[in-house]
C-alpha cells in the first residue's frame, strides 16, 4: 500500500515502483491505471474522522460492530514530558527553535530493534 501511494504520489508508474522495474516514467499498462484508480478510490472512500473506510463507519448496519484499542506513541510521551518540564520552568523555546524527538538505543543496548523486532512482538503479543 505505501509503494502504492508513493507511486501515485510521484507519478510513477505502479508496477515499475512496486517491482523497482527500470524506467518507472515509462508507458503505464492497463494494470497501472487500474492500481492508480484504485488507490484513488480507497483514499477517497477513507474517513477523515476515524481512518476506517467509509461504506463501513457510516454505515447504520447494526451487523457492523467496532472495538475501541488503545496505542502508546513513546516518542509523543517523550516529547510532551519534555514540554511539560519546560512549562514547569517557563522556559519557552528560543524564536526559531524546535523540537523533535528522535529513537536512539537505551543505555547498555547498541543498536535499535528492527522492523522485524517490532513486527515479531506485536505478532507474539497477539498469540499471547
Ligand atoms: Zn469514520
């Protein structure tokens, strides 16, 4: 899906994107359009409120249920910590100055989980 979006958003031709073909701005195929057209209608079909595709969310169906989760953004928590300090002080940022966070290993650890670590644990989460 997001080689998807960032062929259509470049302009570049889908299949060539997704397969690293050579000559991505070369003729699109039938394929090609149909995977633009379809990115086009799952974008516009996607609510702005909640994110999930509109034929469901507002849809009166009562055999369509949704379930409530929650997620932790550790770098959001990090950073409104951060801002919170700085209010407490009442020390403001210096004109053209800004904040950003940024993932780094732990004391003690050399190098950030991969992708692949993240991925594994969510899957083990969901047996557990
Ligand atoms: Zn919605």
């Amino acid at each position: 899906m997001t080689h998807l979006k960032s062929a259509c958003e470049l302009g570049l031709r889908p299949s060539a994107h997704i397969l690293a073909l050579k000559k991505p701005n070369s003729n699109w195929s039938e394929w090609d359009h149909k995977f633009a057209v379809a990115f086009s209608r799952l974008n516009s079909e996607m609510c702005d409120k909640c994110g999930n595709a509109i034929w469901l969310c507002r849809n009166p169906d009562s055999a369509i249920r949704f379930e409530v989760d929650t997620y932790v953004c550790y770098a959001d928590k990090e950073l409104s910590k951060r801002r919170k300090e700085r209010q407490k002080k009442k020390k403001d940022l210096k004109d053209g100055e800004y904040e950003f966070v940024r993932a780094v290993p732990d004391s003690g650890v050399s190098e950030l989980p991969t992708r692949d670590d993240y991925y594994d644990y969510i899957a083990n989460q969901a047996k557990a």
